[in-house]
C-alpha cells in the first residue's frame, strides 16, 4: 500500500502513514497488484497514471481530495488519472480539477469508478475508448468540461448510474457522448444545462 498527503514530503517513501510522500506520481510505477493507493485531504498538483492491474486509488472525498492538473489545455499528455491495458481497478473519492482528460480508461476491464467529481477539463471529464469492457461508473460527475462530460467510445458493456453531467457549455458540450458503444446500461443518470443534446 502507498500513501500520499499534502503534508507529505517528497523524500519519504510512502509506504505508512507516518512517511507519506508528497505527491502520487511519485510512486505509481513501484504499485504492483493489488496494493491501495490512500490520498490525504489536499490539493495535489499532479497527475496518475496507472499501468498495474488491481490497484485501488482512495482519497478522502471529491471535495476535499483534489488532483489539479494546473493545465486544462495541455493537450492529451494532460490527464488527471490515465489507465491502459489494466483491469479490476478501483477509482473512488476524488476530485479532478484542471485536467485536459479528467479520467482516461483505455482498453480496461472490470474496473468501478465512483464518487469522482472532474471540473473544468479541457476536453474530456471521463473518457472510456479502445475496447473497455464491463466498468462500473457510479454517482461520478462532469462540470463545466470544454468538451463532453462523459464520452465513451469503442467500448462495451458499461455500466453508468446516478452520474452528473452539468454545464458543459463550451466546445461540443455534449453531457453523455456515445459512439460505437454497445451494451451500456444507462441508469438515474442526469445531464442539465450542456450546450449540446445531453
């Protein structure tokens, strides 16, 4: 398990609470299966990218634990959580700010997504493409993106419930955004002031 907390420090390793490091990206690459990623309450000038299957990522709430990217028109290298070729992760209490993509899932698998709030993304909140199959994405919301709020695209078999697309008014401003996505089950989901059909 790692551990990161805005009073971290970028020497500690952040294997305990008591050495938490400084920031998320700092560890990524030393997960292995299996292990939890837990983020303190803080704002965290970062971004994570997620490259081993079965990791659990936990902050503390989408309002008080927050990745801020800093950049929202940073182009496709700007992403506030990436994951590609992976499966059965678990993304829950954060809050993604200033990202190009909020949260990108390529070609990942029976993973949930839950309790993420993405604002203010350049482009993109949640992105699943490139043959995700069978996710989870609960209670999630997308506000005030330059783009759609939730695009999925050459995916299948996901699973959206209770999720909030608000006003996402610049660029398409689609809420939800489908293309070649097939098998979805769509459920308590809400779209409300997007400049484009919801």
């Amino acid at each position: 398990d790692s551990f990161t907390a805005a009073a971290g420090s970028a020497t500690n390793d952040g294997l305990t609470t008591l050495t938490p490091a400084a920031s998320v990206s700092a560890f990524a690459r030393f997960l292995t299966p299996g292990d939890t990623v837990f983020i303190d309450a803080g704002s965290y000038v970062d971004k994570f990218s997620i490259e081993t299957d079965a990791i659990t990522v936990l902050g503390v709430d989408s309002a008080t634990t927050i990745l801020d990217y800093n950049d929202s028109s940073g182009g496709t290298a700007a992403v506030g959580i990436a994951a590609d070729s992976v499966a059965t992760l678990l993304i829950r209490n954060l809050g993604i700010r200033n990202a190009y993509y909020g949260v990108q899932l390529t070609n990942v698998d029976n993973s949930t997504i839950e309790d993420v709030a993405v604002s203010f993304a350049g482009q993109l909140g949640f992105y699943l493409t490139a043959g995700c199959e069978d996710n989870t994405v609960n209670r999630t919301a997308a506000t005030g993106v330059d783009g759609s709020g939730y695009y999925l695209n050459a995916v299948a078999r996901q699973t959206l419930t209770a999720n909030r697309a608000l006003d996402n008014v610049s660029g398409t401003g689609y809420g939800f955004n489908f293309n070649d996505a097939d098998s979805n089950a769509l459920t308590g989901n809400t779209a409300a002031g997007n400049s484009q059909a919801g």
